[in-house]
C-alpha cells in the first residue's frame, strides 16, 4: 500500500512537529492544539452537509446546465453567477474547494472559478460589515472594487493558461473519464455500481 | 454560526425536495457525498494540523507584535507573506487589522495582509489541490499573491 503511505506522510510531519513544540515550546503546543480542536468542531459541523450538498447537486443538476451556467460560453452573465455564488453566507475558503473542483469537473470555465473562488474568500457581505466597522468604509469598498476587478483580471490569465491544458484537471474521482458523445455523468455510474 | 445555520437551512430546503421526487436519488447524493468524504478525509485532517500549528505559532498577538511597528516596504512584505500562510476568520482577522492601522501602520501594509489573508491560502494548499490539482492551486495561489502586493500599493497610493 505505497499509496496509504504517501497520503499518511503530511500527517505524520505534522504529529512531529506537534511534539517537537510541545518539547521546546509547550505553551504554543497548547495553543496550537486549542486551534486544531476548534477548528476540527467547525469542521465537523460544516463538512457533513456540504458533501451532501454537493451529492444532491451531482444526482440533481446535469452536467450540459452547469456548462451553461458557468460555462466559457457563459459570459457576463456566468461570471455573474459565480461571483454572486461566492458571496453568499456559506463559510469558510476551504468549503469551496471541494465545490469548485465538482463545478470545474462539469465543465465551468476556469475564469469563473476564480470569481467564485475569490469572491467567497475576499467579498462576503457579512464580513464586509466587519471590514466597514474596524477599518472604515473607504477602505472596504475600495478592497472590494480592486478585488473584483484583480479577479476578473487574474481569471482571464488563467483561462488563456488553461486552455492549452494538457493534463485533466478534474483529479478527484480517480476513474478514466468515459468518451463524451454518451452524455452521461462518469460518477452516477460508478455510485451505482 | 450563521453561516452553519445558512448551510444547514439550504441542505434542509434541498433534501427535502429531493426526497418528494426521488427516494432513490437522494440515497444515491448520500453515497457520493459518502465517497467524497472518504477520499477528501486525509486532507482535511492535514489542513487542521496545519491551522492549528500556524495560528499557535503566529498569534494574532505575535502578527501584531510583527508587523506593528514596521513600516515602510519591508513590513508590506511581511505582512503580505504572514497573510499568505495563515488562515485567520475574518472575525478575528479584522480587529486584528483594524488595531495595527490604529498602532501605525500604513494603509498599504494592513490592505497586503487582508488581501493575502483572502486570496492566498498555504495552509489550505493541501485540500485545494486535492480538489482543484497542483497546477490550478500554484497558479491561483501565485496570481493571488501578486494581487495581494498590486492592491496594497494602489490602496497605499489612493488612500
């Protein structure tokens, strides 16, 4: 099982590094141990639902209609979806990641994951009102508008990349994609198998 | 904790849904979601280790003391790569910021750290790749960063 090992490998230098400051630092060790366990009680809560939205999403919504949401072809109006998608009330960057990657893998373009991705990390309107409270209304609206218009940038630069892509960048679910033409969703196959 | 009540409040409205059309689909949404679970586990567990370690070592009292009394380029720097690697809720992430301007830094240092802070992620690296590959992750990563840096010196210039 070369592969286990490979997987377990960040992990086992992460428990290392756990001991080595509880030797030399044990009063970070302890605090880095409150953050992990808070965080693990976040994660606990928020991960269960997204993965079963994320399979309500896989078992609902054909692939051609996120193609046409959030497709190249999508335009503004795509761009507007993902960015709207993103600053929605929903948690923290790293629940994103795993519906960016389902999003990518049916065929939304890699400009609009940026939007997606960026907007729900850097224009949340509840985090907004914390921006306008502790550092002045100024300053947050004129963040906001520089982000969206960085993002818009950086998302085109990345689509020119990407399309002379070589390698699939759907890694998640590990089987062969099956040929195109059957129109029918590689993971609904394999789940009911 | 709104944000867990919005997430939970959507899975309730959609399960529901799907559960009036189809018993079958939604026990197949379970199963994906099941799958997922599964293969996303070793990263999730990593990522947390990772937080953990990064917010126990860079306290937000530690940043503050970093990156308070710097000035100039060097602490934009600073604060752009202390941003980069940590992964701090906005909850705290903008008092914390809010304090620094006050302790005097610039405009320019306190916008490199929140942009940094949002758009680049290296605790977070390990799921993101996971779900996104190596080449996407590098390069949103990359781009943020010079992102970060272009902002917090048009925000300097500006503000």
């Amino acid at each position: 099982m070369k592969s286990t090992w490979k997987k377990s490998i960040p992990i086992l230098i992460i428990i290392i590094a756990f001991i080595v400051l509880a030797i030399w630092w044990p009063d970070k060790a302890e605090a880095s141990s409150r953050v992990t366990l808070d965080y693990l009680k976040e994660m606990l809560l928020i991960m269960p639902p997204v993965f079963i939205l994320m399979g309500l999403l896989e078992v609902w919504i054909p692939k051609d209609k996120i193609q046409q949401w959030l497709g190249s072809r999508s335009g503004v109006k795509g761009a507007l979806i993902s960015i709207l998608l993103g600053t929605l009330p929903t948690g923290p960057v790293y629940v994103a990641f795993p519906l960016a990657g389902y999003l990518l893998g049916q065929g939304a373009s890699v400009s609009n994951i940026i939007l997606f991705l960026g907007s729900w990390a850097a224009l949340k309107i509840p985090q907004m009102m914390l921006e306008i409270k502790f550092l002045g209304i100024g300053f947050a609206s004129l963040r906001f508008g520089l982000t969206l218009v960085l993002l818009v940038i950086m998302g085109q630069i990345m689509q020119k990349v990407f399309n002379k892509k070589t390698e699939p960048l759907w890694t998640m679910h590990e089987e062969p994609a099956p040929p195109k033409s059957k129109g029918k969703d590689p993971i609904l196959e394999t789940t009911s198998k | 904790m709104i944000t867990t009540l919005v997430i939970y409040g959507i899975l309730v409205i959609c399960l529901i849904f799907s559960l009036l059309k189809s018993k079958e689909k939604t026990l197949k949404a379970f199963k994906v979601a099941g799958q997922v679970l599964k293969k996303s586990a070793p990263s999730l567990i990593a990522v947390l280790g990772l937080v953990g370690l990064t917010l126990g070592i860079l306290s937000p009292e530690t940043i503050s003391r970093l990156l308070g009394e710097e000035a100039g380029l060097i602490g934009t720097l600073i604060a752009a790569v202390v941003g980069a690697i940590t992964l701090i809720p906005s909850l705290i992430a903008f008092p914390l910021a809010g304090s620094l301007l006050r302790a005097g830094s610039t405009v320019m240092t306190v916008a490199a750290f929140i942009t940094s802070l949002m758009m680049v992620g290296i605790v977070t690296a390990p799921m993101e790749i996971k779900y996104l590959g190596k080449r996407f992750t590098l390069m949103r990563n990359g781009f943020g960063f010079i992102a970060a840096l272009l902002l917090a010196f048009l925000m300097g210039v500006i503000l």
